[in-house]
C-alpha cells in the first residue's frame, strides 16, 4: 500500500470482487492464481492464495470493500466501484 493509493494488485482485486459480485477471500486467492501464468516453483500458488488475505485488508482498511451480508464474502463499496469504474452491487 502506498500512502493510501491501492496498488496494481489491490485494483485487480478490486475488479475481480466487483465482476463477481461478492467473493470470499479464498474464491478471491484462486481467481488472482489463475490471473497469472503457472510457475513449476511449489510454493507459487500458496502464496497467491495467501496474499487474497493482505489484498482484502488493505482494501477494506481504505474502505473500497466491505463484508457481504451473508458473511465470508466481500463486495465493493461505492467508492471502490467508482475507483474502477464498475457497476457491480450496490452496498
């Protein structure tokens, strides 16, 4: 996080709970992993998946998500959906 401004991940994020509607912080680890090009490293995918949990507290810390009724789940607030210029739920 840089001074506040979201990152180019946080932003990929952002976008993926927006298209989505609502994502847990586990769907949202598998979405980001499949984003990327696969590597033979084992620890690769362990921590694109880990890193879902730090991208969702930065996010929800500058308040671009919130958690989603039915618990587990994010969804973008206004002010996240406006970062990003995406329709997605309204809160």
């Amino acid at each position: 996080m840089s001074e506040g401004y979201p990152t180019a991940a946080q932003k990929e994020a952002l976008r993926l709970i927006c298209d989505h509607n609502r994502l847990d912080t586990h769907q949202l680890g598998h979405h980001l992993l499949s984003a990327r090009r696969s590597s033979t490293n084992p620890g690769f995918a362990p921590a694109i998946i880990r890193m879902a949990a730090t991208l969702t507290w930065r996010l929800k810390a500058q308040g671009f998500i919130t958690e989603a009724d039915n618990g587990g789940a994010w969804q973008t607030t206004a002010d996240g959906r406006d970062l990003i210029s995406c329709g997605g739920t309204r809160e």
